[in-house]
C-alpha cells in the first residue's frame, strides 16, 4: 500500500511541475524518388509509449479539399506508429494514379493518438518498464515501475550505470535515486531493495541536465545487478535499455496534423522515365571545405554550410549519418560536434533516380589553449584510428539455405546466390581474409552448430564476427518465438529448427570485440531486443570501436519476405559503391534503408541483439588497401 502511494505522489509530481506542448508533427518533407512520393516527417513530444493512427491525405486544389484516393502507402502509416524523427511514408503513385502532375499538390500528415504501451525490458525475471520521463528545471527525472517475477532475491541499481545519452552525443549519469524507499544521493550510490516473489516497486532517477541537451532522448540506460543467496551468492549482471524517447507531457492527448506547402509533381508522364545517371554535387561555402586539403578550427561544434545540385530534384543529403533538410535552391546549413584531433566528416547525396555521391573531409580540432599539441594530436588520432580498426581478425560464417529434404516446405532460388555475391564483395573490398571465411550452402542444423562451436574456439576477443544467414525463417505468434529453418527441417516437427533464442546464446557465447549478424529470412525481426530501428547518427569510427557491440541488420520486421530479395541487392550494391576506408554498420545500413523502403513492401531494421553483451559500440567495416 506504501509503495502505491508513494507511485501516486510520484505522479502527483509530474502533474505540478511537468509542462511540455503535445505531440507534434514536424519537418513535413515531400520528396520524389522515381514513380513514388516520399513523405518524411518527425512525430515528436509524444508521451513515452504512446502509438498513433496515423494517415497521409493529398489536394490537387491547393488544399481546399483533399480528395486524392492514397491507398498504395507504406511506411510509417497506419496503426501503431511510434514517434520519433525521420519517419517515412512511401506512396506508390502508379498504383493509384495514372498520372500526378501539377503544381497545387498538398500532403497533409494526421496523427490520432491510439494506445499507449510503456517501453519495457527484462533482466533475470525482473520486469522494467519506462512509467514517465520529464524535465523538472533543469533536472531530468525517469520513473520505472519494477515487478519481480521470480523468487525472494535482492535487486541492486547503480547510480554510475543509470545513463542518458542525447543525439549530439552528449551522456548524463545519474547523481540521485530512489529505489522503493532507499535513496542513493552521490553517483556511486548503490540504492539496493529485496523483492518477494510478485513484488512491484517503483524506480526514480534524477540527472543534471545542461542547457544544451537536446529534446529528444537517444537512449536511457541502466546497470542492474540480481543478487541470491544460495550456497554462495548468485550475482547476476544485466543493462536495460530504452531509446529514442520523448519527454512526457501532461496535456490531453489529442489529433494532430501538418500539411506541406504547394507541391509541384510530374510522376507518370515520360518526363520521369528518361535515364539519368549522373551523381549530384555537392560544394562547401562556409567554411570551404576540399577532399585535398584537411582545415583547422577551435570550436567543438561549428556550422557547415553549403549546396548540392542535380540536372532532377535531390532525394536526401547525409552528413556523418544524418539527414540534412534542403531549401529549394538546394543549399543547406547543419552542425557537427568534433572530438579533439582530426575527424572525418562524411557527406552523401542521392538524387530521385538514386544515382549517388559521396564526399570525405577532414576538419582539426583544436583548442585555443592547445595549438602547440595540434601536429601530436592529429599523429595520435590516426594512429589509435589506424590501431584500433585493424587490431582483430575478421571472421565471417555465410548460412544460405536453398534445399530442403523436407518436401512439404518449398526450395528457394536465392539464398545461395546471394550468399555468394555478398561473400564476395567482402572478401574482395573489405578485410575479410579467404582463411576465415566459412561458406555453408544448404547445411542442417547439426553443421550450422558445429560451425558455431568452431568459431567459440578460435575467434578471440579482438576479433569482429559477421554472420549471415539466407533461408526460411518463421515466427510463432503464439509462442513469440522466431526460428531459422535449416535444410532438415520438416514442417511438422521443430526438433531441427533453430530459435532465435538459441542463436542468440550463440553470439554470446563467442567471444568477439564486435558481431555483426545479417539476416535475410522472413520474421527475421524477432532477433531483437525492441523492433525499434536506430534513427541517430554515430559516433567517430574510433570511439565505436572501443566498446563491445552485438548488432544485426534484417531485411524485415515480422513480415514475409520474397525470395529476391531487394535488401542484399542494396545492401550489396552499398558496400561496393562505398569510398570510405571505414564504415559503421549503422551507417551502412542508413545509406541504404530507403532503397528498400522505396522498391520492397518491407521494412529493414537495425538494432542490438537482446541479452549478448552489446556496449554501445558498432562493427566496422574496413576497406582494402
């Protein structure tokens, strides 16, 4: 009963000092990429887990009506569409229209708040969902409500290992906290509360913000360590996680819309059908940037401000990962925040006929009170880049599953042929030595987990694993519960079967600096901790390196996926078009998500695998010399 109250004066609390605007729909984008319309916007100030309904309508009239039948639409629409930014709606015109040519085309985006869901994540049988998170003046405080669904243990929270990380690369850690009702009051406080079998409880922590922390959340996270007394102490560690999250506000949720100014559109005439393989291109005006020469500066952020131009209209424009807005005459402004020493600053442009360029410039930082150390920073910076990115081995493990004995479940075309032409670029473009390298075509599960017993042999700590697998996948709604089927699996009986909770034990158990899965199979999904994709742009290369990560990328959610599959025909497609002597997984898979988005009716995603050892660090692809 004390614990209930004091969840109800918790939240008595928010409703006194927690005044934030309702969710909005921002940054309204309309873009064309070949025959489809794009629609790109941010859904922002949502209450954390809140879901919407959300629909795109078009005008021909300028606005005075929007009567235009939207139907083939995909994307971020329909029902239970989370906020966050960068949120795209793709509309196959051709399939609704025969033509759409004008220029008083408006879109108008409405978003009706629907249910709302509280984030959640589990450690051990302790349950932990995200209740609030809000600014209180210059403070920002996060409540989780905690259930043990296990036996009596004790549950210890770690001030330190309670982080917030915001999109400009910015980490708070948490100076005060309450757990049930025992505080910690300095960072290495350790608030620490038995839990009876049932038992729930509330969580709240308290972190000093700065001025120029940004809106939006990119990740909560928090250490937490389960202890029990049995013969000896049983301590078991584990990290929460929660992104991409929105302030909560106190205001009646309620519809909300924008609506894009004059549109002017020329999809299905043959104007749109001539070929143009010319890449955009792009210059620096303040300051002047050149691929020759590395510039120098003394301020940690500055402002890039330049223009990219194309003989047809600009589909998106990245710099170091993210989306950069365009005016109409194609110039654009966007700050970057610099680590001491040299950093490389990564831009690419794509036209709406997906013909692409990509840039790469270096820029100096260095303080004012430490021009004399610039030339050893700068040596320092490439050295430790250069060391850090080539210290392991890179292993690879290709799965392609075309045949099954099985003849109750359907032989594919692709998988193998698209194993092959994936091995292949690494191995030509990228650090992948043919040594290390192990191709399975077709195997069964006994030779998948032989070779994954293998690898938990000679790979080392230092070491980067990539696997992939091709193949079948299913998902069982009931069970929640995704498998991979290899070739001798049979319809009827799932003794063959693997789960992606045993894959995932797998990519624990090996124990690599970093692991990078790729997935192209139906419900491949599943293998995450949260179905929500990554949308922040990375850190430097060097810092990703430094910290442990298990990540996979999958050609979709928990839907189907076709035999040919447009995810590795892209995917491929990027790796060998890249020009960058490294690069992120994530952003990799940035460079070509709408690809997909735009030429497949799935959703690619990209996130850590849940419960391997994931620190935050990325896998790094290294190019050829």
């Amino acid at each position: 009963m004390k614990t209930f109250k004091s969840f109800l004066i918790i939240f008595a609390w928010i409703s006194i000092f927690n005044h934030v605007n309702a969710q909005q729909i921002e940054n309204l984008q309309i873009k064309t990429f070949e025959d489809k319309v794009n629609v790109v916007y941010n859904l922002t100030h949502e209450k954390a887990g809140q879901l919407f309904d959300v629909k795109l309508l078009c005008s021909n009239n300028g606005g005075q009506s929007f009567d235009v039948p939207v139907k083939a639409v995909s994307g971020d629409c329909g029902k239970d569409i989370e906020g966050g930014n960068n949120k795209i709606i793709i509309w196959d015109v051709l399939e609704d229209q025969k033509t759409l040519q004008g220029d008083n085309y408006v879109f108008k985006v409405v978003a009706t708040p629907g249910k709302t869901i509280n984030p959640s994540d589990h450690v051990e049988k302790f349950e932990f969902e995200l209740a609030e998170c809000y600014k209180k003046d210059r403070k920002l405080i996060c409540i989780l409500k905690i259930k043990n669904n296990g036996k009596r243990r004790d549950l210890k929270m770690i001030n330190r290992l309670a982080r917030v990380y915001d999109f400009n690369g910015k980490r708070l850690e948490s100076n005060y906290s309450k757990l049930g009702r025992v505080t910690g009051n300095a960072r290495y406080a350790t608030p620490t509360l038995t839990f009876q079998p049932g038992q729930s409880d509330v969580a709240m922590f308290s972190f000093d913000m700065p001025y120029d922390f940004s809106d939006r959340i990119k990740m909560i996270e928090f250490g937490v360590e389960v202890l029990e007394i049995t013969y000896g102490l049983d301590l078991k560690i584990g990290n929460i996680q929660f992104r991409d999250i929105s302030y909560s506000n106190n205001e009646q949720v309620a519809r909300t819309e924008n609506s894009s100014g004059l549109i002017s559109l020329n999809i299905g005439a043959e104007t749109t059908k001539k070929t143009d393989t010319t890449p955009p291109q792009i210059t620096f005006t303040d300051p002047v940037l050149t691929k020759e020469k590395p510039i120098n500066v003394k301020s940690e952020e500055i402002v890039l401000k330049g223009k990219v131009s194309d003989e047809n209209s600009i589909y998106e424009l990245t710099v170091n990962g993210m989306y950069t807005n365009l005016k109409e005459n194609g110039e654009f402004d966007t700050d970057i925040y610099l680590a001491e020493g040299g950093n490389t600053v990564f831009v690419r442009a794509v036209d709406n006929f997906d013909n692409t360029i990509e840039e790469t410039y270096t820029i100096n930082y260095t303080p004012e009170n430490k021009q004399g150390q610039r030339q050893s920073n700068m040596a320092d910076h490439s050295a430790m880049e250069k060391k850090s990115s080539k210290e392991g081995k890179y292993y690879a493990l290709f799965i392609g599953v075309s045949e099954y004995s099985d003849p109750e479940i359907m032989n594919l075309e692709q998988p193998v042929v698209d194993a092959e032409k994936l091995l292949k670029t690494i191995t030509q473009y990228y650090t992948f030595d043919n040594e290390n390298v192990t191709f399975l075509k077709s195997p069964t599960r006994e030779e998948i987990i032989s070779h994954l017993d293998h690898l938990n042999k000679v790979v080392t700590e230092d070491d980067n694993l990539l696997v992939f697998y091709a193949g079948h996948g299913y998902w069982d709604n009931e069970d929640e519960a995704g498998y991979w089927l290899p070739s001798d699996a049979k319809k009827t009986n799932t003794a063959n079967w693997m789960r992606n909770s045993t894959i995932r034990d797998y990519l624990r158990t090996v124990n690599t600096k970093h692991t990078l899965l790729i997935a192209d199979a139906c419900f491949s999904g599943g293998i995450f901790k949260s179905r929500k994709a990554f949308n922040y742009a990375p850190k430097p290369i060097q810092e990703l390196y430094v910290y442990p990560s298990r990540k996979a990328m999958t050609s979709g959610s928990l839907k189907e996926v076709p035999d040919k599959s447009v995810f590795l025909l892209y995917l491929n497609k990027r790796l060998q078009e890249n020009t960058r002597p490294y690069i992120s997984a994530e952003e990799l898979f940035s460079s070509f998500k709408n690809a997909v988005l735009n030429n497949s009716p799935n959703t690619p995603l990209y996130g850590e695998i849940k419960d391997t050892g994931d620190e935050g660090g990325d896998f790094i692809f290294v190019k050829r010399n």
